[in-house]
C-alpha cells in the first residue's frame, strides 16, 4: 500500500489518505506507518542472539551472533558468528537445515498469527510475507549467489501442506497462502514438492505421541503422472529448497519434511516461517 501511496503523494494529503487510509492491517485503527496501530506494532528484535540453526534465543551473553546465514552457505565452524548454536542443536540432530522466521511465538505476533490462521484473514499473508521478506533479503535468503544457473539461483518455496479434512475445516492452507505471498515478494516459484499421507494430531496437543513419532510417515514426495503410471517427481539436487510454514515449535515437523525431500535428491533445505516458539516440549 506505501508503494500506491508514493504515486499519488503529490495530490495532497486528504485525497492521499482517503484513497489510501493509514489503518491497522489487523484492526484497522489508525497506524502512523500505514502497517500496524501501537496495539498491535510487530517490534524488531535486533540485538537478539540466535541459533545458527533453528532461530532459538540464545542466552543473553552471546552476542553479534546475527541471522541464520542461508542453508546452502558452508558454515565456518563453531566458532564462527553465523554458526552459534543452542543447547538443542549441539546435543541433537535437528534435521531441517536452517529456519529464518521473524520472531517469537508468542509475541507481538501471536495477535497476528492467531488471526491469519483461525479467523479466516487470510488477508494477512501479504503483509506478513513482506515482513518476512525483509528478513530474507537481510540474511541473504533471497538467492543463492554460488549457482551460475539463473533459474537455479533462486531458491523455491515449498509449503508444509495441510490434512484434507484441517484444509476443509478451515477453508485454506495458511503455509501454501503463506508460501504464495512470500513468492510475490521475492519472486520465487512456489513447488508443492509434498503431499500429507495421513493426518497427525496437532502438536503437543495432550494426549499424543512425541512430537518426532507424530509426524514420522505423515509426508510423502508429490506424484506427477507420468504416462500410464504414477511416479515420484525427481529432485534437481542443485536447487535449493524453502520449506515453508507458520510457526514452528520443535521442528519435527520440518524436519520430516526436510527428510523426505533429502531421500529425493534435494541437497539444501531450509525453512521459513513466521514464528518460532520458544517454549517447545
């Protein structure tokens, strides 16, 4: 909307803000920058350490640590900057590559989150894809400068899907919405590389199996069809590969994901989501 709001900026205030009214994206009170009221300001959290791997606070005496440097970079080690990791990572195999999302779950995104994906506003996608973009483009997420190919530069998006019966009960796939967004602002071509084979719990939710046993076989390699018969679709083991969802918690999810994309061919997988949740069981 701020980019429409530059081409008419010459025709004086009134008609600028009639045309183009500076509301809240999510409650539509008045916003001073056109996005968010002081209610709901999504805070830029800069000073931060994060892991180097899943995008976990680190403690507070780490710093300069910076964002997750894109997962088809070679990491410099340990010691590097761009590779600190948390206690889970260094303990455990995670198993998704590198997560780059925007903040913390919950947050000054829960509001937001919590809107785009149970009240139907799927209207939020394109601003929230924008923050995230930015983020990309601030940690080198936007393309993957070591392929001299221009098609295979850029990295794709593919969406954690959703059961059938959770996407009829809501009406949309909030990650392929998502996905979609993010694909406008960046120009990458979103894949739907994954299909659900059966539908799992929600995490954590009481009662269920381990997060890891939840999601374990749940995903599968998408079929194309090919003549008379259906095969998986082969992975081109250069082109890196974004996973993408809303809000990620332990990460066994994403690294399932991740896995069955790996046993294809795919050689570099990452994940983008909005959130990341800190206090995950």
């Amino acid at each position: 909307m701020e980019g429409h709001r530059q081409v008419w900026e010459g025709c004086g205030p009134e008609l600028l803000n009639g045309l183009y009214p500076r509301v809240c994206q999510l409650c539509g009170l008045f916003a001073e920058d056109g996005f968010a009221c002081s209610k709901h300001r999504i805070a830029w959290d800069v000073e931060t350490a994060r892991c180097g791997l899943c995008f976990r606070r680190l403690p507070r005496a780490v710093l300069e640590a910076g964002l997750p440097r894109p997962p088809w970079e070679a990491h410099g080690g340990r010691r590097s900057s761009d590779w600190r990791r948390c206690r889970h990572c260094r303990t455990g195999t995670p198993g998704l590559g590198r997560l780059l999302a925007i903040g913390d779950y919950p947050g000054d995104l829960r509001p937001w989150v919590l809107a785009f994906k149970h009240a139907g506003r799927v209207d939020l996608a394109r601003p929230l894809a924008g923050i995230l973009a930015q983020q990309c483009v601030k940690a080198g997420w936007n393309v993957d400068r070591s392929l001299g190919n221009a098609e295979l530069k850029r990295p794709r998006l593919v969406p954690v899907p959703l059961a059938p019966s959770r996407k009829l009960e809501r009406g949309y796939d909030q990650a392929d919405v998502l996905a979609r967004a993010i694909g406008l602002e960046l120009g990458f071509t979103v894949t739907r590389k994954l299909v659900r084979t059966r539908a799992t719990p929600p995490q954590g939710e009481p009662g269920s199996r381990s997060r890891t046993a939840n999601v374990s076989g749940a995903f599968a390699l998408a079929r194309t069809q090919l003549r008379f018969w259906r095969a998986p679709s082969a992975l081109d083991p250069r082109q890196p590969l974004l996973l993408v969802d809303d809000v990620v918690s332990s990460g066994a999810t994403l690294a399932e994901c991740a896995r069955v994309l790996r046993a294809a061919g795919a050689k570099c997988v990452g994940a983008l989501a909005l959130a990341r949740a800190e206090k995950a069981s």
